[in-house]
C-alpha cells in the first residue's frame, strides 16, 4: 500500500470518533506499530487534529470534510459481489437498497473504475420466488430493530406444526436459507427458525427487553460454548 493511501485510511478509521490503539491501527493497515505512530506524528504536524497518546489510544478531536470514496478496483468489486448477494438474498428491502448504494457510487469514482462495476464476473444467484425474501425476512429484521414480538406459524422439519410467540433477536445466513434466532416463550429458550418453514406472521404490539440471559450475546456464547465439546 502506498503511504499516502495508508495515511488517508488511518483518518477514515479516527474518522469514528472513538479510541483506536496503535496495535489496533497497526492490524488493521498491516504495519507496525512504529509506523503507525510516525504517521500519528505526521498527521498531526500537518495539521490533523489528531487527539491522544500511545498506550492510550487516538480519536479527531472533531470531524474532517474529507472526501471518503476512494475505491481500489478490488474494493470496486467487494461492493459489486455483496450488493448482487444482497439483491438475491438479502429480501426486497436490502436488495433495493443495494442497488442504490451502487447506483451512488457509479456517480462519483473516477471513470477508469466504471468498468469494475460493470464487468466483474463474480455472480449470487438465486432461482424462482422465495416468499421469504421477499417479506418474512423484512418483517423479522423491522421486529428485531424495533424489539416487538413477533408471532409465528411455524413447521418443524417433520411437518409438526406450532404457533410461537417470540422475541426476535438476529437473523443468520447459511448460504440459501436464513434462519431466525428468537427467546421462544412457548420453550422459554432460545430457538432457531428457518425463515422458509415460516408460514404466517404477525408483528405484536408488545415490545420487550432483551433480559441477562435472554439476549443475542447469550445465544452466541452458548453456541461457541458447544463448540468445545
């Protein structure tokens, strides 16, 4: 990476507002740490307001009008990829919003770079009509943003069917199914649903908190926890 690039993206990561150490800035732009304070030093005799002290952590002390769209042509493409796997399976909400973030981006890089949105050959497919993307998967996604129950007919693997309420805490993607981690008040556990066994679904009027025990972190804990054994 040239330096100037690398400069421009250690802004764009103080650029957050929030403490980031030398090892973290050094992992993230693969130097060391020595160089990432010569360029904190640099930066801020060039008049970077750059805030903090090693062992600490650095931040701007306020925010920098700097232009943020500049795009290698491999980041030109890791756009391109995860906004068509957006539009083929991210339901019709994000696939639409995909499409505008691209939209966005083709009017204002530089012209040379046009062609890596236009041609890159790397392709999410996705064949016939998923009801599930198309409105399951953004009804869950508004339930876990708002924390309002949801209610759910649900059929098992063996066609066993059940309605559940639940508290809606993240959706997972596993390559052509999404499924729904909820705290299921029928099984006061945490359950998984796949999205596609969904068959009606209702967002409550009931919102919640997500109780110690009962939240996203706990499930995710408990996963890698069987991991072990």
């Amino acid at each position: 990476m040239r330096r100037a690039d690398r400069l421009f993206q250690l802004v764009q990561i103080l650029r957050n507002k929030r403490l980031v150490t030398a090892r973290e800035l050094a992992e993230r732009l693969e130097v060391s740490e020595r160089t990432i304070y010569r360029d904190i030093q640099d930066l801020s005799l060039s008049g970077v307001p750059v805030e903090g002290e090693a062992g600490v952590g650095y931040h701007l002390r306020y925010s920098l009008d700097i232009p943020p769209l500049m795009f290698t042509a491999a980041e030109i493409e890791a756009l391109v990829v995860g906004a068509r796997m957006l539009k083929a399976w991210g339901g019709s909400e994000l696939g639409s919003s995909a499409q505008s973030v691209l939209d966005k981006i083709h009017a204002v890089i530089p012209t040379e770079l046009h062609r890596h949105l236009e041609e890159s050959r790397l392709y999410a497919m996705r064949f016939g009509v998923r009801e599930d993307l198309e409105t399951t998967l953004d009804t869950c996604r508004h339930a876990i943003a708002q924390r309002r129950y949801l209610r759910l007919d649900y059929q098992r693997a063996d066609h066993e069917s059940s309605q559940r309420d639940v508290k809606p805490l993240g959706l997972f993607f596993w390559g052509n199914v999404w499924t729904l981690t909820a705290w299921c008040e029928l099984r006061n556990d945490f359950r998984t649903f796949r999205l596609d066994r969904i068959g009606g679904l209702d967002t409550l009027e009931r919102s919640f908190e997500e109780l110690p025990g009962q939240t996203l972190g706990d499930f995710i804990r408990l996963m890698r926890q069987s991991e072990c054994y």
